[in-house]
C-alpha cells in the first residue's frame, strides 16, 4: 500500500515539474522519507535516479517536440554551474548553512515576486556582450553581460548549500538575460540532466542504491514527465510563469522552515 501511493504521488510531483521544465528534487527526497520508512541516504539515491531519469524523458520531448533547448547556451550554463558550484562546495566548510539557506530563500522569493509582476529584462540594444540566438521558431538575444555573473553566483551559493541551485537558473535566465520563458525551460532541462547524472553516479560509486524501487518508481516517473513536458505547449505563457512563481515561492517557504524547524 505504501509503495502504491508513494507511486501515485511521485507520478503527479514529476507531471507538475515536467510541465516547467524542472526535476522533481524539491519534493522526491521528503515525499520518499514520509511514506516509505527507509533512511535518509537510501531515499536519496532512489531520488536522484528518478531526477536523472525524468530528466532524460523531459529533455527528449523539449528538445525533439517543443525545440525549445537552445543547445549551446545549455553548455554554457552548464560549465559555468559546474565549475562555480564546485567551488562553492570547496569553500564551504565552516560556514553557517542555516544564514546561506535564507539567503538562498530570500533571492527565490524576489524571483518568484518578479515572475509573477511579469518583470523580465528587455532585449539589449548594444552589440557588445549580446548573443543573437535562433531556437526551432523563435528568435532573442541572450544578454551574456547580465546574465553569467548571477548564474555563477547562484550556483556558487547553491554549491556551499549543497543543493542544485536550478531553481534560480530560468528565473535569471527570464529576468536578467531577456531569455524567453520557454527557451530557459527547455534549456534548462539540460542543465537538470547534467547535475542529476553527476550526483546520482557519484552516490552510485558508495554503492547502496536500491534497484528494484528506482526501476518500479522509474516507470511512473516517465510516464508522469512524458505528461508534463507534453502538457507544457498547451498552457499559455502567464500560467507557466505564474506556475513555476509558485513553485520557487512554496521551495523558498519549505527552505526556510527548514532552518527553524
């Protein structure tokens, strides 16, 4: 019975944050350790098999059907994530994690506010710094000046954290580099593959993953993210902004309980 409902949520929890372009990270690992009693470090390397899986189903669908990955930006952002995360998890030892969670907090809930006033960077009109990009249909200009400074910074924060720090790639990407919201979707499906391999074969070589329940859970988080990335072209462009708002507004309030609590 546990199991069964632990498949029924984790369905609809990658359905929801396929259809933004995002893993399920904020709520896998807490879902898991709630229904199934299991430990802490067990749950986390069924977690980030079911974040690399879903990734990998997400990013064929933006990527083939929606063409909304913009390739070369997605590297990009990728070396600059990971480069930057890893140094901030190398310094991180001796700091406080308590006063960088609220920071961390405090910059997802002025992205969340921004996403829902609609506050987006406009196009740059100088020619220094500016990427002319042409994904599928559509056509911007990436603004790289504004745009890897927060990035890095983000994934610097993110790195002493010890968490991913996707939540705040799309909104800087939508707000500071004057990316299209579905471009930095799509586009950040990649980056989402990218840290989910990286930490689920690094926990894959302590050993300790759980097969048989990443490959049964597996199965439902395909089929829910197959759902969500297909559902993502028939919602209108305020609802995903406003949607994905609420996501990083309720992963600010959760981080935050989570120092308190």
């Amino acid at each position: 019975m546990q199991e069964f409902l632990l498949a029924i949520g984790l369905f609809l929890i990658s359905a929801l944050f396929s259809m933004f372009g995002k893993g399920g990270g904020e709520l896998y690992l807490p879902f898991i350790i709630t229904i199934v009693d299991i430990s802490v470090y067990r749950a986390a390397g069924i977690s980030l098999f079911l974040i690399f899986i879903q990734s990998i189903s997400m990013i064929i669908i933006y990527s083939k059907k929606h063409r909304s990955v913009d390739w070369p930006v997605a590297f990009l952002l990728a070396a600059v994530v990971g480069i930057f995360a890893f140094l901030g998890g190398f310094v991180s030892k001796g700091i406080p994690s308590q006063y960088l969670k609220l920071t961390f907090s405090f910059f997802l809930i002025i992205s969340a506010i921004a996403l829902f006033l609609n506050k987006k960077a406009r196009p740059p009109a100088r020619k220094f710094a500016v990427w002319h990009r042409k994904v599928g249909d559509m056509e911007y200009k990436l603004d790289l000046m504004y745009l890897i400074v927060p990035i890095a910074a983000a994934a610097f924060l993110a790195g002493m954290i010890g968490i991913s720090g996707g939540g705040l790639i799309v909104p800087i990407a939508v707000l500071i580099g004057a990316m299209p919201l579905r471009i930095a979707m799509g586009t950040n499906t990649f980056l989402v593959l990218v840290s989910s391999s990286m930490g689920f074969f690094g926990h894959l070589a302590k050993g300790g993953i759980d097969w048989r329940l990443c490959l049964i859970f597996s199965i439902v988080v395909i089929a829910g993210s197959q759902l969500g990335s297909r559902l993502h072209a028939k919602v209108g462009e305020k609802q995903l902004r406003i949607g994905l708002g609420a996501i990083l507004f309720a992963t600010a309030v959760w981080m935050f309980l989570k120092v308190f609590l």
